[in-house]
C-alpha cells in the first residue's frame, strides 16, 4: 500500500463527521473496492453500497430468452461476448449449455467480427447479441454503418444496449434510497461526458464524482464526495480529468447519435427504465429483430433476488443462496454470472 493511498485514506477518515453512504455505479469499481479491501478499511466511516453497473447483469431476461430461441434455430449463427453465455434465461438454460448440445454460439472480441462470420457464412443468418453500456455501444454503431453500406442481408442485431443515467434517476427517486452520494463510472463518461451528471446531481441535490478504477482513484473520488457532503455541496466533480473531459468522446457520441436513438427499455430486475437504452433509427432499423420475445413482465427467475442486489438494497452475502445454491460455477442470476458482477465480487473477495 503506498503512502499515497495511506494519505488518502486518513484524509477520509479525518474528514468524516458521520457515517456516510456513497454508491458506486459501476461493476468494475465495486470488484475493485473490494479486490483491495477498501470497503473495509473505511468501513467506519463510509458505507459502500453497489449500484446497477454491470451491463450484463442488468441485460433484461426476456432479451436473453429471444437470444436463446434463436441460437436453438438451425440456419442461425449467435454471436455474443463471453460473459453472456453463461446467463441465464427464464427456464435456466443458457446460451453456453445450448452450444454443448449442438447450436452454433460463437464468442466474439468485436462486434466487426460479426461482420466477417456473415460474409464467411452467406447461407447462414448470423446474429450479433450487442449488450453493454454506452461505452460498447459505439462499437455496435460501426457494425451496423458498414454492415449497412456493404449490403450484407444475413447479418441482424439483437440489441440490448442500456444508458446508465437513465436509471439512475428514479433509483435516487425511491423513497427508501439511501445513497447520499455518487462515484459515477470514469468510462462511461469518457464516452459521453458530464452534462447527464450535472443535471442529476442539480436534480436530486447530491454530490456525484466521476471516478477512475484504481485505488488510488476510488479513495480520491471517495473523498470528493466526502468533502462535498460535509460542505452541503451537491454537484458534478471530475476525479478522472487525465481521461474525461466534458463534452466526452465528441465521435463516439457522434456515431451513437447517427445509428441510435433513445428508448424506454427493460432492465433484469428492475423493470421498463424511461429512456433507458436504444433503438436503432432509420435506415439501420432493417438490421434490428423485431422478433417477439417472451411476454413482458418476466422478471429474473425467484431464486435470485438480482432486482435488490442491483439497486443496492441487498449485499450479495445476504441471500440465502449465496456461496451455496448459487457460485460462479451454477449461478442462480446474472449478478453471479458477470466479471462485473457484485455477487461475482463478493464471491471472490469478500473476507
């Protein structure tokens, strides 16, 4: 540990008048809390709870059933990132346990690589299963600009793409929140700057500080928070300027902005979120599923209690079939599923 983050820690603590309860949005910062045992060295001055940041976990079931039904198809090639095979559907199944029995599930580093597979395979329909935060959702945008301008036909979306903002304004606006203030995720505002933070932070009269992933980078941003809510500040601050800058990625945003725009959209556990993912405009709607999935409503199956453990009103060690029912090896839900997964993390850290 360097003196650095020594530094910084005794900075927190010294600071602290009270207890304070800060939520951290994104997945990999909660592994990363907990990987260095920071949620404990602070425990007695700061509260650490875990917010809905990780885009696999909150990926909607229903989204992972149409993605199941037609990976079972035989003329269908299902392209996917390697965290979403192993999530499970409504019935429990997964894309990993279809791919041993026979269906062609194939992992994929970049989603270009969709685009190769549809030229390789022109008898075959191929299908890119695109999840992730904005911060992957430019990558999907430029599958689609040149899936479109070369006229491939065998190649569709099944998209699952969700926008971190959004539902963090009603999760602030329920009566039993007790998040008092927020390190917002250094990359996804690296992609789409701060202005969607300012207003939230003006909106529900918070501090929110956007936060890198090292320690060193949680302790700053913890105590910038810290300093705000002992001041009766509530605003956006900017822990992470050596990559975010204001206005974000101008081109990446850019390239969002030419191929999506925003839709209200199921998230596992947490229901329809206002705005709170993508759709694909005109002309790139023809390479969009329009397939119906399972009716909605069909939340993430009663064994795992994923909604409360991803608005932060659950610690993962608190259900009843963590580390027994449920283990990265046989998950019950997604939160154990995901390298970003809180239940994942306390699984492999907590202590």
């Amino acid at each position: 540990m360097s003196d650095t983050i020594v530094t910084l820690i005794e900075r927190i603590q010294s600071r602290c008048s009270q207890r304070w309860t800060l939520m951290e949005v994104c997945g990999g910062q909660t592994h990363a809390l907990l990987r260095h045992g920071l949620d404990q060295l602070l425990s007695e001055c700061v509260e650490l709870i875990h917010g809905p940041g990780c885009p696999v976990c909150v990926t909607a079931i229903e989204r992972i059933d149409q993605a199941l039904a037609l990976a079972s198809r035989p003329d269908v090639i299902l392209c996917s990132y390697g965290d979403m095979l192993r999530v499970p559907g409504s019935d429990g199944r997964d894309l990993l346990s279809l791919r041993a029995q026979g269906a062609d599930v194939r992992v994929l580093y970049s989603p270009l690589d969709a685009l190769q597979i549809a030229r390789d395979c022109a008898d075959r329909l191929v299908i890119f299963l695109a999840v992730g935060f904005e911060t992957t959702a430019p990558a999907t945008a430029l599958l689609a600009q040149r899936a479109l301008a070369e006229g491939v036909t065998n190649l569709k979306v099944l998209l699952a793409h969700v926008r971190v903002a959004p539902v963090l304004d009603p999760l602030l606006s329920e009566a039993n929140c007790a998040v008092q203030g927020l390190l917002a995720a250094g990359h996804v505002c690296a992609v789409m700057g701060e202005q969607e933070y300012v207003d939230l932070a003006q909106r529900h009269r918070l501090p929110i500080v956007v936060t890198g992933f090292s320690p060193r980078a949680l302790l700053q941003g913890i105590l910038q928070c810290v300093e705000q809510l002992e001041d009766g500040r509530h605003q956006l601050e900017n822990a992470y300027d050596a990559v975010v800058d204001a206005e974000g990625n101008r081109q990446a945003r850019a390239l969002i902005h030419a191929v999506f725009e925003p839709s209200d959209t199921i998230w596992r556990g947490l229901g329809v979120v206002p705005g709170g993912g993508y759709r694909f405009r005109s002309p790139f709607a023809v390479l969009g599923l329009n397939e119906p999935g399972p009716p909605p409503g069909g939340a993430c199956p009663d064994a795992c209690p994923s909604a409360r453990v991803l608005q932060g009103l659950m610690r993962p060690s608190e259900c009843a079939s963590f580390a027994g029912a449920c283990t990265p090896e046989h998950p019950l839900g997604a939160p154990m599923v995901s390298s970003e997964g809180a239940c994942a993390a306390y699984y492999r850290y907590h202590r």
